[in-house]
C-alpha cells in the first residue's frame, strides 16, 4: 500500500506524536511505499520565525530518524521543496465548502489559542492536508486520533473531485491505532498532549532522564489514591498507565494489579524509570545524528527529488481533467 503522513516541524516531537503516529511510519516501512513529509507550509498558520524554521526542518528529520526511520526505506521530504502541494491545495480550495472547514476541530481549537493570529491558512489547513495525501495517491494515512477528522475531508475532497471531474483519486483511508491514538498533556489530562504547548506537558522524546522524572512526578493525577484505568473518573492516572503499557506491552489491567496497594508517587517513579530507559536509545541517535547536518540536508534533497517525480505526474492529470491543459 502507498503511505502518506506528515508532521510538523513545530517544536521537538514528543511521546504523543511518536505513540500515536511516528511508531507506526516506523513499522509501516518495512512493506510499504511511504513518503513521510516534514510540513513546514504548515507549520506557516501558528506564529514562528522564520529565522529558526530551517533548523526545525532539519531537526524535525533527526528526530525521525532516531525514532527509526530509515531514508533506504522511505522518502523523507519538506512539503515547501514540492510546489505541487499548494497547487493541488489551490485547485481542491475550488471545490471544498466553507462550512466544512469551519467545524473541524482543530481549527476551533487553534483559533482559540491563537487569537490574535487567526488567519486564512488556518482555517485551510485541512484543504492543504488533502492535498498532501492526494498528490501521492496515498491509500493510508497513520496518524494520531486528533486528524481524523482531517482525513475523512480527504476522502470527502477526493469523492466530489471525482464525480465532478472523472476518477483520478482513490479514498485514503486513516491508519489510527487502537491505542495511544490520543497521548494526553501531563498538566491538563482533558487536552490532548500538543508540541505548542507548555513543555511541562510534554514529554519530549529527546528530554534528559532529569527533565522526564521531573515532568512525570509533577504530571497532574485525580482524586482518590487507587492506580485504576478509568478514563472519565480518573483521566490523569489513566494516561499515565496508558504510556506506560505502550512503553511496556503490559496491559492496564496487569498494570492495576501490579500496582494495587501503592500510592501515585511509586507509580510514578516507575513510569519515569520506564520512560527514560525507553527513550534512552533515541537520545543517542539524536546526539550521533545532530552532527551530521550533511546527511540530513542530503537525505531532504533526494526525498523532495523522488517526490517531485510522483507530484509531477498525479498535477499533470489533475490539470488535463480540471481543462487547465
Ligand atoms: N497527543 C497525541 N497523541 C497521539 N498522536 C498525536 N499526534 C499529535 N499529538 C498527538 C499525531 O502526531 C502526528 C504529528 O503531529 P503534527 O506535527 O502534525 O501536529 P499536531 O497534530 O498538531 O501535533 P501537536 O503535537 O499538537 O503539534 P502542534 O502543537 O504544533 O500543533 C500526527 O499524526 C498527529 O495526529
């Protein structure tokens, strides 16, 4: 199957992004096509500096690398490198209604938190998203429970394309995990965790094992002391467990038991034992992989060329069917 997924070069990746969506990008490579993008016209809709942005990029790659990719196996490339995105973004734009994109939720939430910056490219965003995924005819998109909805615009965008235009696209379908799709922020268990927010939140996965012990014992818990799975009742110990049967493989309920009778603070310090031995190869691949900005930038260029191919041909078809050749 194609494969198609993307990731902003917003700040460090955390363990929501890779639990959610960057271990499966991992495990997808070995028996697919996938085309994993950085997308930095993205990254444009929430305030940043430019100054900054190019080394995001390039961190944005080491990152994936040392969570495990492996440019041999997959094309590794910046949205920005292909025109062809906000081309077909443009022409999908002629055929998305308004009202569509008005009530995605990631929209609402940006706008709220970014108030004094709610501009156009945010609200078409997801038009962009259908572009990306589009342009290489990609059947499944792993992503993280949060662009869902995204996705099914996708499908939607690829539907009318189609009926109004005759068949170009098939409708991608989202690769969503049954668990760790949504990693909740350790401050706010009601928010899902976010790489914008307040880096207390996060667990980032290039934190020193100081910083994860910090951040986990300080993570926000509920009422009562048991260490029970219940999302409603008590959603901050319940993501807790959820990471650490992610990191582990053991399920909730072996966690309970395993715990039963201890208080959060042992819990915690558990966790933040498991996650730092978790991630401790990660942060040596990011140490080896941060000095070799040359391969990192040579990796970029031979992704964006094998992109530019497939853009290339899907646009030609898009134009010729559109009446703009
Ligand atoms: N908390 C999360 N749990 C599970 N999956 C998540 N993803 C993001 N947050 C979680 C998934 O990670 C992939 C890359 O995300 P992105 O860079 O495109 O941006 P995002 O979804 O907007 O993630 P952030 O961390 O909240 O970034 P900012 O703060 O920059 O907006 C996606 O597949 C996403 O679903």
């Amino acid at each position: 199957m194609k494969i198609f997924s993307g990731v902003q070069p917003t700040n460090q990746l955390h363990i929501g992004n890779y639990l959610g969506a960057i271990k499966q990008w991992v495990a997808l490579q070995e028996n697919n096509e996938c085309i994993y993008c950085i997308v930095d016209l993205h990254a444009l809709t929430i305030p940043y500096d430019p100054k900054q942005l190019p080394a995001k990029i390039r961190e944005t790659v080491v990152a994936l690398i040392a969570a495990g990719l492996d440019p041999e196996k997959c094309i590794i490339f910046a949205q920005s490198q292909i025109k062809e995105h906000a081309e077909l973004a443009w022409l999908l734009n002629t055929i998305c209604p308004l009202g569509e994109l008005e009530r995605m939720t990631q929209y609402k939430d940006k706008s709220k938190k970014f108030k004094d910056n709610i501009n156009v490219g945010l609200l078409d965003y997801p038009v962009l998203m259908a572009g990306d995924i589009l342009l290489y005819k990609a059947g499944g998109v792993p992503v993280g429970k949060d662009q869902e909805q995204h996705v099914e615009l996708t499908r939607t965008l690829a539907r009318k394309f189609n009926q109004k235009f005759g068949k170009v696209f098939d409708e991608p379908k989202s690769l969503i995990l049954q668990e760790g799709a949504k990693i909740m922020s350790l401050m706010d268990p009601k928010k899902k965790m976010s790489k914008s927010d307040d880096a207390k939140s996060c667990i980032f996965l290039f934190d020193a094992p100081e910083a994860i012990t910090k951040k986990i014992m300080a993570a926000a818990t509920d009422s009562g002391k048991d260490i029970k799975y219940n999302l409603t009742k008590k959603p901050g110990i319940s993501n807790l467990l959820m990471i650490y049967s992610l990191l582990t493989g053991k399920t909730t309920q072996e966690l309970e038991k395993e715990f039963a009778g201890k208080n959060y603070g042992e819990f915690k310090k558990s966790l933040a034992e498991v996650l730092v031995n978790y991630l401790e190869p990660f942060r040596k691949k990011q140490t080896e992989f941060a000095a070799r900005d040359v391969y990192v930038q040579e990796i970029l260029k031979q992704g964006a060329t094998k992109a530019q191919k497939i853009a290339e041909t899907t646009m030609r078809e898009v134009k010729q069917k559109m009446g703009l050749i």
